[in-house]
C-alpha cells in the first residue's frame, strides 16, 4: 500500500486514509464518504466507489458483494445569487 496510491481523485484521498477510517470504525461506504469525504467530489464516486469498496471490503475481511452501495445524491451545480432570488433579468 502506497502512502499517495489516490483513491479518490476529486477530493485527493489516498488509500491510507481509507484504510485508517476504516481502523477507526468505519464498517459502511457511507461511513467512509462521511469521515473522508471519498465521493463527494466532481465525480460523485464515479471513478472511487469500486476502489473504495475493494479496500473496504479487504480490511473488514468480508466480500465486496456484501457492502451497500453509498446513498446516491443528485450532482449540486452552482447557481447565481438571482436564480435563488428568482430574478429573471
């Protein structure tokens, strides 16, 4: 395991860190989405979430099969202040 082998590209999470939140009681893909912010990028985990699960799955020592998918979130685009304030000028 390499220290900088990036996991998650978009939010520059490397696989260590996957691993430590894992030692430290991570036990669900959400878990680690929450404690790392692995798949909340760009991508939404598009490119992480099968590379994260793996590692998941290793270090808990059960089939990646066995792990549910994390809560899937509309993609957040960015909006102007006057599109919030309905401001069509």
């Amino acid at each position: 395991m390499a220290e900088h082998t990036f996991v998650c590209r978009c939010e520059e999470i490397d696989e260590v860190t996957l691993v430590n939140a894992v030692a430290a009681g991570a036990r669900t893909i959400n878990d680690l989405k929450r404690s790392t912010r692995m798949g909340m990028g760009p991508c939404q985990g598009i490119y992480c979430l099968h590379a994260a699960t793996a590692i998941l799955a290793r270090e808990r020592g059960i089939d990646p099969d066995d792990i549910t998918p994390m809560t899937s979130r509309p993609p957040v685009r960015s909006i102007t202040l006057g599109e919030l304030a309905g401001d069509e000028s």
